[in-house]
C-alpha cells in the first residue's frame, strides 16, 4: 500500500496544491497500485508515509507550519528512510536554512536543503517554465522570494519566468523535489507524477495516456516553449 | 523575463479523452475582453484639462461629458458594454470624481467575493424607491462612475470590488450617509488580489479610518468578523455556512478555528460575535421571524438577501414585509439563473468563479445527464485556474460534464482525475438533446460570452 500525507492542507494549500494527492492517486489507481493519502491537519502528528506533499501558504500559516514541522522533527528521519518529499513554493522555502518574511524578517528553516530564501524587490506572479532534463515543467509561480543555493542541485533552468532566481527554480536532493510550480505541478506535468510515483514502488510505470498529457503539451505551446 | 501578456496560441484540436481528436465545428473562439484603446485617443484632451487651473466643479462637468462622449462612441463602435472606458477617461479628468457624485447622497457600499451582484440588486429592491446603481456587474471605480452620473437617485448601492473598498469609503466622506455590506471573503483571482488576509487587514484599516460609517457584517466568515472588530456601529448577521476553507486558521494567531454552523471559534479566543439578524429557516430580526420564499435558488441567495434585510430595515428603517415582498420578486440577476436560448437549445445560465462559488453551485445542481462547466483565464478570471483543485466538484451528482472554454484542458484534467467522464468542445451542443435544459456553470468571462451568445427563451 502507497501512502501519501499531504501535509498541513488546512493552512498549506493555497494554490490548489493538495490536488498533487489527487494526481498520485489516480495515477497510481490505473497502474493497480493500491493507495491511501492522508491529510495531516495543522498540530497533528506527520503519519508514516512514502510520499509527503508540502505546498503553497501566506506568511502566517508559512512560520506556523514550519514551527509544527520543527517540533515535529521526524521529517528528516523519513528522507533518510527513503520517502520522498514534494515541496511546493512555501513548502520549499520551509525546506531550507532560512526564509524571510515580512519586512526584513529572518525565519529558521528545517535545514533540509541548503538554500536560502529573501525577499525579491518584486512578486513573481506568472507562468514558469523549466527544463527539467530531457522534460519541460510547466506551472504558475507566485511568491515574493529569491532563493540562492550554496551548494546541491536546483530542480532544473528556467525557461520562461523567474523560479528561484531567474535562472533556476527549486531543488533536487535524494528524497526531495521542490519546485515554485503551483498548478498543481503534478497536474500540469503528469511525466513528474509518474516520476515520484515510480521512486515510490521502485519500477518503472506502464504509459498512461490521459487528458493531463494533452494539457501539458497546451501548456508548453502556448507558453512558447516548444517549437 | 514574464510571459503575462505573451498571446496565447489558438488551440489546434480538440480532444475527447481516450478517443480520437473531436471534429467538433469550431464555431465561435472565446473573446477575450480588450482594453479600451479608444480612451488614449483623449489623452492629449486629459492632459489639458488636468493642467488648467480648472474650477473642481467645471472639472467635474468636462469630465462627465467627456464621459458621455467615450461611452456613445465605445457602444457604437461595439468595442464593450459602453461603461468602462468612458469612466476611465472622467476620472482622468477629475481624480475627485466619485466624491463629487457621491455628496450629499445615502450611500449602501456592498462588497465581497461572492454574491456582490445578486446582493446589490436585492439591496436596490428591498430599498423600494428609485435608487442609483450598477448592478450590471461593473464593479471598479470607472463603473461605478458611469452608474453614479447616470442616476442622481438619493439614494446609491454599489456594488465595489473588494480590493476598491478603502478607495469607494475614502471618496464617500461627503455622503449624507455611509452603510457598508461586507458579505465574505475567499480565494477569488489569486494571481491579482493574492491573500484573503490582507484584504481582510485593509478592511479593517479602511472602516476605522473613515467617517462614522455603519457596516452590516456577515460575522459567520472569521475575515469579516476579524475586519469589523473594534468598530462601533456593527449590524452583526450570521448565515448557515458551507464553505469555511478558506479561513480555517484564526485571522487573529493563525491557530486552527472549529466551526459549528454559522459559528466558529479559536483557542485564543477569538470567537464568532452574537448577531442582530439571523438567518435559519426564517430571518429573525428583533423577536420576530420573517419566512423568505426567494424566486431566486440557493442557500447562498438566502444569505445575500438576509444581508440586504439587515440593511433595508436594521439600518434604513424599511418595513420588514415590504422589503421580504421585494426580494421575493427578484426573478434574475444579470442572466445568473436565467434558461436561455442558443442554437435551438435551451441552457440555465450560472455563474461560479472560486472555490466557494463552486461549492454553492454543486448544491443547486440537480442530477442530470450532462452539465457544461465553461473556464476561461482572461483577466477578469485570474490567470492561475489552480483554484479548480480546491472546488468540491467531487459533490456534483452529474458524471458527464462537457469542458469548455481557454481553460477546457486544465478543467477536463481536474475532472478526470476526480472521475467525471470529460468531454473537451467548443460545441456542446452535439451532446445535447432537444427539449432539453443543460445546466452551464461558467466563469466570469466565460458567463459574458454566453450572455452574448444566447437570447432569452
């Protein structure tokens, strides 16, 4: 049995990102993979899971979340134990040393990647596009952050938008996938789904064709990323 | 680099899900609202008028007939409903504008997220005496403009976006009098109005800093109730509520809140108020019950029209059976709810463009064959549909929708995945039966093609 805990969903989805859950389990359903996604509210303890999706929220909810997921503390201990984690925009800049908040703000991370985030001098509110690999992310982005890495390795280079930096957006690190892609980003980009899904059971996965493969293609085009 | 503006690419086929491509006939392509060029032709004349030593009064006259002038050319040369770019160039010409049109009037501010429109013209009913308005829809400051010059009414309820209510209450401090309706708040258009917080943060600050203003509040959504503490002249209602995920961490500490019915409360103690006016069964007001028989379906216009009792009789002194009389006979609201006519077929118009307004309308949908759900992402819509994953359209009792609009393949993805069986068109009227009346539920722009599109049966 799959489990997937969507992580605070109650304070940590504002951007339709606990619909990631609702992406692997579909996907995972046509492929005769039994799963079960857990929702663990806001003060709950995190369950055991083999996927924990971490998404989008405001200031507020953002140092909140973290705190619970500090004194929680078993976040890491499941990385090492082999789950994988999908971060999404707060949920990544949480995954990191520090993160800024408010008017000059310094807030602790989970020290799960090391990153950084400040403040930019603007929003980056639009659609990004990523190279990710051979593969293209498409997702919108809507954060006032820039994120620098010292050291490991971003997501993939940025196509068309801003992401971490204008350069690269998100983190790719043995256990964790992070992206400032809303969307979902799993519904927008199901190879990504696919991806996680297949790190989960340990094989690769039967082709599915849905109408997911005809949006992302949409997207891609219309956003002038494929020729 | 941004792509905001980059032009979408046309869609070069249609498809229906694990089928071969659609050869639907492709007969009309969505029409994304254009900005109103026609108001930069009088740029040079605004640059004068604004320059010249201008008496405020003789600039207020300039710029309303300028107004005019926009408004009759845009109508005949088709380039929109005539209300926007013409209230644009007015307040070019005069900044002060909507002050001037708002002296000495009664002033009844509605603003929200859902249900401003239907609420206004409950309020404009229930108000029983002619009254100004611009219950059409047009909501922004240029609108409000056109309603305003176009009926010297006493009395004025305006629908204002929500974003635009510091500006509205601002301009309204030479009104005989200011009542404001705050109906709700939720994630709506996330990409420009960002958080419901802050919105909720610059209520407040708003309300507190005008003049004495009374403010009929729906103190079942934890956001109004966090925007009107503190104030003094408070009619505090309180409505069954569905919808609360949007405000499931207290305004105040960010702790989780628990809600009962219409009721909600924190650990640190913030808790829903007592209200004046309540809405059960019946409205009770003051002792009494006033049972409701709305034309109009839905809880949530049972809501919209206890918002706009609490108005008519709490605060302006109306009889209660005469206001009740009045809402009951409001049939339709600008096509929301109307079954209209488009290619010998017949179609029950609905508009929902956030989660919450998804969630109402999944109520009002009775089981049915089909359904058409019609998205767009033009900027009246919000160009992040991630909003979708957040609609409950898992309680719709249909399991066949036809997905339309810019938006068609996020919408279909949405729903496969939740198990609807899609079909992606632009011509739903192949699926369609005669004698039959499809039930569409469309976003804002979208819900305007459609009024375009169709006639009354």
């Amino acid at each position: 049995m799959l489990t997937v805990a969507v992580v605070y969903p109650d304070v940590l989805s504002t951007y339709g990102d606990s619909g990631n859950a609702l992406v692997l389990r579909a996907r995972a359903q046509v492929r005769g993979i039994a799963s079960t996604v857990i929702e663990c509210r806001f003060g709950e303890s995190l369950p055991h899971a083999d996927i924990y999706l971490i998404g989008g929220g405001e200031d507020g909810p953002q140092r909140a979340a973290c705190d619970y997921l500090r004194r929680d503390g078993s976040l890491g201990r499941r990385i090492d134990d082999g789950a994988h984690v999908l971060a999404v925009c707060a949920g990544f800049q949480i995954l990191g040393a520090s993160f800024e908040v408010g008017a000059g703000e310094i807030y602790q991370g989970l020290d799960l990647l090391p990153i950084v985030t400040t403040r930019g001098t603007q929003r980056s509110v639009g659609d990004l596009v990523v190279r990710v690999g051979s593969e293209l992310l498409v997702g919108f982005e809507n954060h006032g952050g820039v994120s620098t890495m010292s050291g490991g390795d971003a997501l993939g280079e940025v196509v068309s938008g801003f992401g971490n930096d204008g350069r690269v957006d998100g983190a790719s690190a043995p256990g964790v996938t992070a992206t400032y892609a809303h969307g979902p980003v799993l519904a927008l980009n199901p190879w990504l789904a696919d991806e996680i899904l297949a790190r989960a059971v340990g094989y690769q996965l039967e082709p599915y064709a849905s109408v997911a493969d005809d949006l992302h293609l949409e997207r891609c085009r219309a956003l002038g990323a494929l020729s | 680099m941004r792509l905001l503006d980059r032009k979408r690419r046309p869609h070069t086929r249609e498809v229906r899900t694990g089928e071969s491509p659609l050869k639907g006939a492709s007969s009309f392509e969505k029409s994304q609202p254009r900005p109103p060029r026609l108001a930069f032709l009088l740029l040079p004349l605004v640059s004068v008028v604004r320059m010249s030593p201008l008496i405020a009064p003789l600039r207020t006259a300039v710029a309303l007939g300028a107004m005019r002038l926009v408004n009759g050319a845009s109508r005949r040369l088709g380039q929109g409903a005539g209300t926007v770019a013409g209230g644009r160039v007015a307040l070019l010409l005069q900044p002060r504008l909507v002050s001037h049109l708002l002296k000495g009037r009664s002033v009844v501010l509605v603003t929200g997220t859902n249900g401003k429109t239907t609420t206004t013209a409950l309020t404009v009913a229930a108000m029983g005496q002619p009254v100004a308005s611009n219950v059409t829809g047009s909501n922004m400051l240029a609108g409000v403009v056109a309603a305003l010059a176009a009926d010297r009414s006493h009395t004025a309820v305006l629908e204002v976006d929500e974003s635009y209510l510091s500006l509205t209450l601002a301009d309204s401090h030479l009104a005989e009098s200011v009542t404001v309706m705050l109906l709700n708040l939720s994630r709506d258009q996330l990409d420009r109005v960002t958080e419901v917080r802050s919105i909720a943060a610059l209520w407040s600050r708003a309300l507190h800093d005008a003049r004495p203003v009374t403010v009929v509040a729906n103190v079942s959504d934890p956001l109004v109730a966090y925007a009107v503490a503190g104030l003094d002249r408070v009619v505090k209602v309180r409505v069954p509520t569905t919808w609360n995920s949007d405000a499931l961490s207290c305004p105040l500490c960010t702790q989780a809140l628990s809600f009962g019915d219409g009721d909600w409360s924190c650990h640190c103690g913030f808790t829903s108020p007592d209200a004046n006016v309540r809405l059960g069964r019946d409205i009770s007001w003051n002792g009494s019950n006033f049972p409701l028989s709305l034309s109009l379906p839905g809880a949530f216009n049972a809501a919209n029209a206890t918002m706009a009792f609490a108005t008519a009789v709490v605060v302006h002194a109306h009889d209660p059976a005469e206001v009740i009389a009045a809402m009951n006979a409001v049939t339709s609201v600008a096509g929301r709810f109307e079954i209209r006519e488009w290619r010998g077929r017949r179609w029950r118009l609905m508009l929902a463009k956030n989660p919450a307004g998804i969630e109402a309308l999944c109520r009002e949908v009775g089981p049915s064959r089909l359904l058409v759900i019609d998205m767009n992402d033009g900027i009246a819509d919000g160009r992040d549909p991630s909003w979708l994953y957040d609609a409950p359209f898992e309680n719709l009792s249909t399991r066949t929708v036809i997905c339309m609009g810019s938006r068609r393949l996020d919408l279909a993805t949405r729903l496969q995945y939740a198990g609807f069986e899609v079909l992606v068109t632009k011509n739903p009227v192949d699926f369609t039966r005669d004698g039959e009346v499809t039930d569409v539920i469309a976003n804002y722009t979208a819900f305007a093609d459609w009024m375009n599109r169709s006639q009354p049966c």
